[in-house]
C-alpha cells in the first residue's frame, strides 16, 4: 500500500509543491508556523484520533442509466450480504493482500463498465505500477464482472470525477465520493458502502489538540483561528469543503488560510516542510499517508 505514496512524494520533493486556493506556489509560501526542517531531525506527522464530521460513501452513476443504477445497487446489497464487501476491507484496513486491478483500453466498440477515479486517494485508489489497487478498484473488478463487461479505468483529477460521469464521458465514478446534493447536480448517488469522516494531522510535535477528545471542541479551537494559519487538504474534497465552509455539507468555514493540493500526501509533506500548519482529509488516507510519510522520515 505505501508504494504510490512513496513515488508520489518523491516526484513532489523533485518538482516542488502544487498550488494552492489562491492560486500561489505553496512550495514557494513559507506562511506556516512551523519552521524549516532541519537537516539531522526528521518532522513527523500524528492524526488526531477524533472524527470531525459524519459522512457516507457511495458511487455516482450516470443520470441516463437508471438500470445500471438498479445493478450497483443490487451489487452492493449483494457483497454486503456474503461478505465480501468485509473482506476488501480487511486487506486494506487489517494488513492483508491487495488484489491488483487492471484497466482495459477504451474501445468503444466493446462492452465496458468505464469508471472515473482519482488514483491519489489510499486506501481507496491508488497505482502500484501499471496496476490500480484499492478498496472502490476491487469493488470495481467484481462489479464489471457481475455486469459481464469489461473494466476501463480512466484516471482524472478528484474534481473532474463526477463531472465526467455528468457528461456522460464515464458511467460510474467510484473515488472516495462523500454524499452531497451539490454532487447529485452530475450524479445519481449508489446506496452507500462505508461510512467515512474528516480528521485533522498536525506535526508530531504540536501538542494543541491532543487533549481534546470531542468534534466540537476540536471545531471549536479550529475556529479561533484566523488567516495566519494555513490547513492543506485535497483539491475538491470534503475536507476542503470543511475548510472553505458548505451550506450543502452544513460547514460554517474557518477563518483560515486554505492551501489545496492533487493529493493528500503533497499536503503533508508541505506541512513537515514548515509551509503549511495543519492537513485536513478524510480518516482512512489520513491514516495511510502519515504511516508511510513517517517511514520516509
């Protein structure tokens, strides 16, 4: 599982960190609190253990295929039934074996089940070489093999996912999506699989939050805050929404300065790099970016 993340960081410490909301070189922004690391002390990451918000995942299919809707749908009552679903689970979450999947040309003369993903967003989707891997890239497989199709994975950025699917370029997007009226504009949203949320990482040092052990205290000491802070979080997730602040997701925003990047892992490197204060993402690839950032170190 750490292969990608390890490629993905080292590319980001060749060419230097992505953009952020403002649309300034965050490599090039020291603004954060945190100083430069030093050459003989490697910064760690920690996650605070509380979950900020309550979310569900689900797939979004497209608008013009209500039966394929009906089929994910049966699908996923099915793996949840023989358990199936909770044995994709346990590779990912219990250290077990991915299964690698791959992804056929596109050809659309053929019969293909083609799915938007974003492959940055570990546990989920992610690349191990010329393979995806991941819990939604598994469920994927066994999808298209119950459709008795052929699998086509196109690879896009997280904010293009759903709006692919909305044009009708791909039929199912299956990338980590949280529930969201402002997603059903593109999608008609699966019954869920997994329940999600969004944690905070912080540097091992920063001992701020470690007391608190509740959502709303910890939402409460975010609030304080003002623009001098700065919290990195994936471009177009929730936790860019809990950010920036969602009358949808009902999140008032923080008064902080926010920094956005293509993944999570970018994020926390920036922040180890003292440019950025804190990373906000969802619980699951929080988990998996700090442990194997912390390896690197």
């Amino acid at each position: 599982m750490k292969k990608l993340l390890a490629a993905v960081l080292t590319a980001a410490l060749t060419v230097g960190m992505l953009a952020g909301c403002g649309g300034s070189d965050s490599g090039s922004d020291n603004g954060g609190s945190g100083s430069d690391s030093d050459a003989g002390s490697a910064k760690t990451a920690k996650v605070i253990d509380v979950d900020l918000t309550n979310e569900e995942y689900a797939f979004g299919v497209d608008k013009s295929q209500p039966e394929l809707l009906e089929q994910v749908n049966a699908f996923i009552a099915k793996i949840q039934e023989d358990g199936t679903l909770d044995e994709i689970f346990d590779k990912y979450f219990g250290g077990g074996e991915p299964t690698p999947v791959e992804s056929a040309e596109l050809d659309t003369s053929k019969d293909q089940l083609v799915v938007a993903t974003n492959a940055a967003f570990e546990p989920f989707e992610y690349m191990e070489g010329e393979n995806y891997v991941g819990i939604d890239m598994e469920i994927a497989a066994l999808l298209a093999e119950e459709l008795g199709q052929e699998l086509v994975i196109q690879n896009m950025d997280f904010d293009a996912v759903c709006l692919s699917v909305g044009q009708q370029k791909c039929d199912i997007a299956m990338a980590g999506l949280t529930v969201s009226e402002d997603r059903k504009e593109y999608v008609t949203f699966s019954d869920t699989y997994y329940q999600a949320s969004q944690r905070l990482i912080v540097p091992s040092d920063d001992t701020t939050f470690d007391d608190m052990t509740d959502a709303d205290t910890i939402a409460a000491a975010l609030g304080e805050l003002d623009s001098s802070v700065q919290i990195g979080c994936q471009q177009g997730t929730t936790g860019n929404s809990y950010i920036e602040g969602s009358d949808d997701l009902g999140f008032p925003g923080l008064n902080v300065t926010c920094k956005t990047y293509k993944n999570g892992s970018l994020a926390v490197q920036d922040m180890l790099n003292g440019n950025i204060d804190y990373v906000i993402i969802d619980a699951a690839p929080a988990a998996a970016i700090t442990e194997s950032i912390n390896e690197m170190q």
